[in-house]
C-alpha cells in the first residue's frame, strides 16, 4: 500500500524563488557564451585553419634549410659573430710580409748584415754577384701590398731585426691597421738550413757541421788519427 505522506516528504514541490533564480543564473550564462562568440567572430578567431596543402609543406621545408644552413655557418665560422671578419686582402699581405722578413734573415745568413735603409727590399731582388757571401737574388722582384702601397723597411741602429711592415688598407703608418711580420721569421734560415742546400755563409766555409753529438764525437775521433 502506497504512503501518500512519505511520497510528499520526498517530492515536494520545487521552490518558485530558487527555481526563477536557477533560471536567470542560465540565462545570464548564455549571455555570457553569445557576447563572447561575437568577440570572437569580431577578432577574426574562428577563421577556417590555413590548409595545409604542397606550398605550404614546401614553404616549411624552405625555412628549415635556411635556418639549418645558419646554425652550421655560425658553428664552422663561415658566418662571423661577434668578431671582425678577416678579410682576403689582410691575409695575402700577412703572407707576403712573413716572406719578406724570411728573405731579410736569408739575406743576412750569408751577407752578414741585413739590407741598408738606403738599399731597402731592392736590395733582395738585386743581382749583386761581386758582395760577398751573396747567394741570391732571395725574391723575384718587390711589389706593393694588397693595398697597393710600398712595404715600410728600415734598418735599426744597434742592430737587431729591421723595422718591416705594411700601412694596411689605410695607408698610413702607425694605426692599428698596420700588419708586421713574424718576429722569428727573421731568424728562421738559421734555425732551418735544409733551404740552402748545404750552402754556409763565406765566414763559416771550411767547416765541418755535424748533424748530431754521435757523428760529431765519430767525427773527432777520426781527425785525432790525422
């Protein structure tokens, strides 16, 4: 048998003022949801997505190889950064200065002197048979650097190493663009004589140079049995 009284402790009739405020909390929600479609619509936002057709997949590919291309530039120097680029010109001239100091020490290994300032580089490339202990001519001929201007030569007071170099791209002596040569490309014929083909300078002709202590101690025992 059915207990009408639970049945209407257990459905009672919904509340007018909690269902008229439920109803304007779902209108006031779907307000909301239409104010914020038309943003949306207004801002362009619900554009159809770009399709992704073979230009598209083409213009990715494109943009990858470029980026790929700098990464390795940057990583193997061909792409400087950060640093000032070495240009081809600076290059040929720290070449052709380390050369000409070469030839000065060459020239001094067998004169005894280095050129004069007053014979300058000429003096290398000159045919000078009748000076004594001469071996050259020791290069083919003096040209101007990459730039186009004379090489700086000049013989120091005192001895030691001449003053050699050239102006750089600027032309003018003493600013930072200037290139010098390697120090101990003066000295290098001394340090490696292979070059001369066993040819010594006059002041040491008649001796016997030994290639190492054993041979030089073989050598002497030798020269006691004369």
């Amino acid at each position: 048998m059915v207990d009408y009284n639970e049945m209407r402790r257990r459905f009672r009739p919904k509340d007018p003022e909690k269902s008229a405020a439920r109803a304007r909390t779902q209108a006031a929600v779907k307000r909301i949801a239409r104010e914020y479609e038309q943003k949306r619509a207004k801002l362009g936002l619900d554009r159809p997505p770009l399709k992704r057709t073979p230009l598209y997949y083409a213009i990715v590919i494109c943009v990858m190889i470029f980026i790929a291309a700098l990464f390795i530039g940057v990583q193997t120097g061909a792409v400087p950064v950060g640093r000032k680029r070495i240009s081809k010109a600076a290059i040929q001239a720290r070449r052709s200065i380390d050369a000409l100091a070469q030839a000065c020490g060459r020239y001094r290994f067998h004169v005894g002197r280095y050129p004069t300032t007053a014979e300058g580089l000429e003096e290398l490339a000159a045919l000078r048979p009748q000076l004594k202990g001469w071996f050259g001519p020791y290069i083919k001929k003096v040209v101007p650097d990459p730039w186009g201007h004379a090489y700086v030569y000049e013989e120091r007071e005192g001895g030691g190493h001449p003053v050699l170099y050239s102006t750089g791209p600027d032309g003018r002596a003493g600013t930072t663009d200037d290139i010098l040569p390697e120090q101990n490309m003066f000295d290098m014929p001394f340090r490696d004589t292979t070059w001369t083909n066993h040819w010594v300078p006059y002041q040491f002709r008649g001796i016997l140079v030994a290639p190492d202590e054993t041979t030089k101690k073989a050598w002497e025992e030798e020269i006691k049995k004369y």
